[in-house]
C-alpha cells in the first residue's frame, strides 16, 4: 500500500516516511508547497492520505474538501491542532480520521490499518464519483434519480474507471486490467463498449462523463 505524506515539517514529515517503512509501506511525500496542491496530489498514485491542516498557502481542509469532489481515498489528519470543532469539521469535509501530534505511532498505525480497510473495493456496496454511484451488487449506474443496467464488461470498464477517477486511463491500462480480471476485450470491443457506455451515461444525464484525453486514454 502507497501513502502519501503531505507535512510541511521536515523533521515529522521524514520521522512519518520512516514510521510507514518500517511497518512495510510505500511511503512518499510532498515537499514543494508553492503551487496548486489538489492538481499535484491528482497526479500522484496513491492509496491513503497523511494530511497536516496548517500548511504554507493552503489549508489542509480546504485541500480536503476539493479532493473529495473527485475520489474517496481515506484522508487522515495528523495535526497540531487539538480542538474539538477541528476535529468535527475534519470528519464534516469527508476526513477519515484525525490524531494529533504527538501522535503515538501504534494508534497511528492502527488507524491507516483500519481506514484502508474500510476503503477496499472488497467491502463497498457502491462506488462514487461526483454524483454518480456506480452499484457494485446490481450492476447499475446511478445518477440522481436516474439509473441504468451496464453488462458485465461495461460494468468492468466503469469500475476501473471509479477505482482511478481522476487519473486518465490508457487503452492499454483498461485491457491488461481486464485480461489479467478473464474479461478479456481487444481494442475494438473496448471501443465499442466505450461508446455504449457513454450513449447511457447520457440517458441518464452524464453526458461528458467518461473523458477523452486526446493520444493519452480515458478520464472520468
């Protein structure tokens, strides 16, 4: 499992990538707090999210509340602050979890153990992106009160789409996804179930929603 760090306290930031090391994590960080950080941490893989709310230009809520129009991985805070509307308004804007500093190390890791846990596929009945849930159990695609039936490889294209909403997918990242899944699609078959799948994202109003990045693949 990746986590990203995002603290601007050199010290605690490498005392964190060395903590998440040695207890068998991919640890990575930013360090460069100038420009846009929402745009950046789009681009970076990952699968949880460190994130100090005092940081240099932007706050960690607001940072926060922007990615979470865009993707549902956990957000843990890991905080100075103590008071307890801080910790509310962390669980308001979409944070999984808050500790404050001095944290102690194994109820830190606890919490990363348990909130990527909660955030596996495994467990989900549905997935969302903006207002769109795509129904893992039946196979639907919901948007307001509209919904409509996917069949099983237009369903496993939308999933993958939802599990990396925000990064754009290659063609050849959505084939070996389902050939290595058994639901084997060339590049034709993928095409034409691309454009089946947007004819009913637009019945349902979401025209626009899967994204073509022009010589790059698919967005949502």
């Amino acid at each position: 499992m990746k986590i990203l760090v995002i603290e601007d306290d050199k010290n605690i930031r490498e005392q964190l990538i060395t903590l998440l090391k040695n207890n068998n994590y991919e640890a990575i960080s930013i360090d460069d707090f100038e420009n846009n950080m929402v745009e950046k941490i789009k681009n970076i893989d990952f699968d949880l999210l460190l994130l100090d709310i005092n940081l240099p230009n932007q706050n960690g809520f607001d940072i926060c509340k922007s990615l979470r129009g865009e993707m549902q991985k956990p957000i843990i805070f890991v905080t100075s602050r103590t008071a307890e509307e801080d910790e509310l308004k962390s669980i308001l804007i979409g944070g999984n979890d808050f500790i404050t500093k001095p944290y102690n190390k194994m109820i830190l890791l606890e919490k990363i153990k348990r909130a990527l846990k909660q955030n596996n596929p495994v467990n989900y009945k549905e997935l969302k992106v903006k207002d769109a849930i795509l129904d893992l159990h039946f196979s639907l695609l919901k948007y307001k009160d509209s919904e409509v039936e996917l069949t099983r490889n237009e369903f496993r294209i939308m999933y993958y789409l939802f599990l990396n909403a925000g990064k754009v997918m290659t063609k050849e990242e959505l084939l070996d996804y389902l050939w290595n899944d058994k639901y084997y699609l060339d590049e034709n078959i993928l095409n034409v179930n691309i454009n089946r799948l947007r004819k009913k994202l637009e019945e349902i109003g979401l025209e626009g929603f899967i994204k073509t990045v022009r010589g790059e693949g698919y967005q949502i």
